[in-house]
C-alpha cells in the first residue's frame, strides 16, 4: 500500500465531543435541548445539512444574541479544543508510514485553517506530505471528492491508498473513491454502524499499523487476482 489518507476531527484530534459539547452547553442557556442523534448527522460532513444556530434560533423563535453565543463558542474553544491531545496511536501509525516510505495525507470536510492550525500545534505538519480540505472540492463527504484529490495530489491510485475514518459518512467517502478504509471510532461515533468499512479498529494503537497495513494489502492483491481471473474466462 502507498498511501495512508486519514479524517481530521475525531481521528486525529477528538474536536467532535467538545464541539458538541459547546453547543449543547448554548443551547441549555436558552432552555432547549440539543439531541445528540441530530448532532451525529454533521459528523464527517461540512455540517450543512444542521444548522445548530439556524435551528436555535427557530426554537426560540425570537432574535439571538449572536455575538454572545460566538463569544460563549471561542471561551469553550479557549477551554478545551485548543489544549486537546492527539487521539492514542497517531504519532506511531505516522511514523511508521514515514518508515515504510508510505505517503501520508488528511482529508478533511473542516476548513483549512481549522485543521492546520491544529495540526501545527501539535507539531505533526512534517509527518503529512498533503492536507486536502473542502476549500479544495466540490462537495464535502459522503462524497468521495475529498479522498479523490487527496489521491490525486499523492500521486497514488486510490486502490493502493488505506483511509482511516471514525464516522459513516467518512466511510462511504473513502469507499466511493476506491479506497480501503479502516474505522476507528472515536467517543461521539462508537454506537454508529460501520458495516461498510473494511475493517474497524477500537483505537489507532489497538493493533500495529504494519498489521492492518498488511491485511489492507491482501484484500487488494485478492480483489486484483479476481478481476484478472473474471477477465481471462
């Protein structure tokens, strides 16, 4: 396998609970509940398809301080995103990538600046030869667009890339574009159902990289040996 294509919020960094739990926080000041099955619709996308502000302000039905909720959203931002860790197993799937002269790029439906700047401070810019956000496509996933120009940009055939995702939509993604995909879960994700994925791990450091690296590898090699057996009947 050539290249390693890895989600950003809850792969990377666990931003996913702490986001909801911002707003989930905003919404109980305005004595209103934010289900956390309508939350889990945004993950891996753009969030266009839930408006949490748009919704907040139906419910209430009378204006919004907008600029206070910003505000409430950047002190929790402050609070606890901007200190978080990387999730267990990273650093070691990246440096074993670097190792393996596998290429290594993020595929993110986040903003630029949002997934850059995190992964500056946490020191990872030099492990990832590409970061692809959805400035870059048309469409965020579940279209496949994301890890088709993170391909692209690597230079690799999608058949010879592994995507690691912790959402559904991440793996319909990374499936439409052709690649294998791994599922690793994170704390917001773990009750979804990943039937799609080729394989799902409870954590990056749950088994080595070289491991489902390698078992990736022969499902490809298999798949191939079918296609030319089909092809020569």
């Amino acid at each position: 396998m050539r290249a390693l294509v890895f989600d950003f919020d809850g792969l990377i960094l666990d931003t996913e609970t702490s986001v909801y739990e911002a707003w989930r926080i905003i919404y109980e000041e305005h004595d209103q509940v934010l289900p956390r099955d309508r939350w889990l619709t945004r993950i891996g996308t753009d969030g266009s398809g839930f408006d949490p502000l748009a919704e907040l302000r139906r419910r209430v039905g009378s204006p919004l301080d907008v600029e206070r909720i910003r505000e409430r959203r950047m002190a929790f931002h402050r609070a606890h995103i901007a200190g978080l860790e990387q999730m267990p197993g990273v650093q070691a799937c990246l440096e074993h990538a670097r190792s393996e002269s596998i290429r290594t790029a993020i595929a993110s439906s986040s903003p630029f600046d949002w997934v850059h700047g995190h992964i500056e401070r946490l020191g990872l810019t030099p492990f990832f030869d590409r970061i692809v956000t959805i400035e870059q496509v048309e469409a965020a996933k579940p279209a496949p667009d994301l890890y088709l120009r993170a391909t692209e940009l690597l230079e690799v055939d999608p058949g010879d890339a592994i995507a690691l995702e912790d959402s559904p939509n991440g793996v319909q993604s990374a499936k439409a574009a052709g690649l294998y995909c791994v599922a690793v879960p994170g704390p917001m994700t773990r009750a979804l159902g990943f039937e799609s994925a080729d394989a799902v791990l409870p954590s990056l450091d749950a088994r080595p990289a070289s491991e489902w690296i390698a078992q990736a590898a022969a499902a490809r090699d298999a798949r191939q040996a079918d296609l030319l057996f089909s092809s020569s009947r």
